[in-house]
C-alpha cells in the first residue's frame, strides 16, 4: 500500500501546483476551467497570505499526485466558520486507491482546526467523484449551471 504525505503550501511553494492545475484543466477540457497562471498565482498568493485560502498536496514520494483548495471564510447566512472548495485534482493512475478520501480528510482537519463546522466539497461530474464523496458523507445539495457571456 503506498503511504502518501501531505503538505500545505506557502505563498513560496505555490507555483509546485501548477502542473496539477493544468493537467484538471485538461482534463475536464471546459471554456468554464481555464486558468491564466500570472492571475490564478497572484489570486492565491493573496489567498494564503491572508490565511483565507489553503492549498494541500499529496505527495508518493517525491512526486505530487493530488490537490486539495479551500476557504475558511464566516458564512454570509449564519456568520459560522465555514469552508468552501475551490479545487480538488488527482492524477488518474492514482484514483481508486484511496488518496482522494484521504485529500477530503486532510482538507476536513486542516478546515476544523481554523474553527469551521462545516465543508461543503464540488465534483466534476465527468471525473467520477461522486460516489466516493456520499462514502465520505457527503450529501448533493446544490446544482451548479453555469452560461459563458
């Protein structure tokens, strides 16, 4: 079984992630996912800075194999501690073992240690994550439409 570790990047070590970014992009092959790299890292640097947005990657070895991005930012309803995916990406040789489960529970921990009480997750639905999201306990509640101007 392979034992994956797990960091949270920095404003620095941002730009590791980028290759990940670009390979989800590619994959979901949508005019709605494009990401202008000069803008996507000034975005998050200023996330991370801020300490409202976190980035975890998941590493077999020394190689960077998944992605997790979130907000731990006040809910605009009830003013409670909230987090909110931004983005979630694992290369396809590594689904099925596991290491998207464990990406879920690394962002739940990381987002209860900064007070939130509840995580709300996004899936593609051509990548498939459904499934293993409502094994986690996850539960559909919303349906995104989305129209380019």
């Amino acid at each position: 079984m392979i034992e994956f570790r797990f960091r949270i990047l920095t404003p620095e070590t941002l730009p590791a992630v980028l290759p990940m970014v670009r390979a989800f992009e590619a994959e979901v092959d949508s005019p709605i996912i494009t990401v202008d790299e000069r803008a996507f890292l000034a975005a998050w640097t200023n996330f991370l800075r801020l300490e409202v947005g976190f980035v975890i990657v998941a590493y077999d070895g020394d190689e960077q194999v998944g992605t997790i991005s979130g907000y731990v930012v006040p809910d605009d309803r009830s003013g409670r501690t909230v987090a909110q995916e931004a983005w979630w990406y694992v290369y396809p040789e590594y689904r099925g073992r596991g290491l998207g489960g464990l990406l879920v529970t690394a962002y739940e921990h990381y987002a209860r240690s900064r007070g939130a009480t509840r995580c709300s997750l996004g899936a593609i639905n051509k990548l498939g994550a459904g499934p293993a999201l409502a094994k986690l306990g996850y539960e559909p509640f919303e349906v995104v439409h989305y129209k380019t101007l």
